[in-house]
C-alpha cells in the first residue's frame, strides 16, 4: 500500500508492453513454453522491443528464457514462473482493488 492507503502496482508489469506479454504468457499453462517469434507474432512486437521487455520481466524472475535447438535450428522458447504467475495475481488484485468504488458495498 502506498501513503496514501491506495494499492501499489508491480511496475515490472504495469508497462503496458510487459503487461501485454504477462497476459500472453498466464494464457498458457504452468510450465508451458511458447517460442520468441510465436510470441512475437502474437503481440505484434518488433524483436528488439520484445527481447527489451522480456529481459526485464527476466531480471525480476517472472520468466525465463531458454535457448535450444529443434532440429539443428536454434529456438528460443520463453515461459511465465511461478513467481510470475504469482506476481500477476498480486498486480491483478492490487487493481480490482484500486479501482474499486468507496462506499459502493463492495469488500
């Protein structure tokens, strides 16, 4: 909570790009992986931008990154933790929370 009792958002995630790669990533089950340019087609990315977010959401623990190959190619496959699915709860809860009404009721 901030000072002023409102609900702090994860600021890892709250960046609009990240977010929209969390969302992506939560779609999939736990241990699931999905391919950098499957990801990137989805989002509608450029590689540059993609792999800038992914290294940050990397660097907080809420994916990880793994290079591999598939038949002599090089793939690079890319999977929310569980430290990031838990993270997006937090964040979802954090903005039900803010942008629930005063005084409408609601708990």
């Amino acid at each position: 909570m901030s000072e002023d009792g409102l609900p702090q958002l994860d600021p890892v995630i709250h960046a609009q790009a990240r977010l929209r790669v969390t969302v992506a990533l939560t779609s999939l089950g736990p241990g699931d992986r999905i391919t950098f340019p499957r990801l990137q087609q989805l989002l509608d990315m450029t590689p540059g931008n993609l792999s800038t977010h992914l290294r940050k959401l990397e660097d907080a623990g809420y994916v990880e990154i793994t290079k591999a190959f598939e038949h002599r190619t090089p793939v690079t496959l890319v999977e929310l933790t569980t430290r990031g699915r838990a993270a997006f709860e937090e964040y979802t809860k954090a903005l039900h929370r803010l942008l629930e009404v005063p005084g409408d009721g609601r708990a």
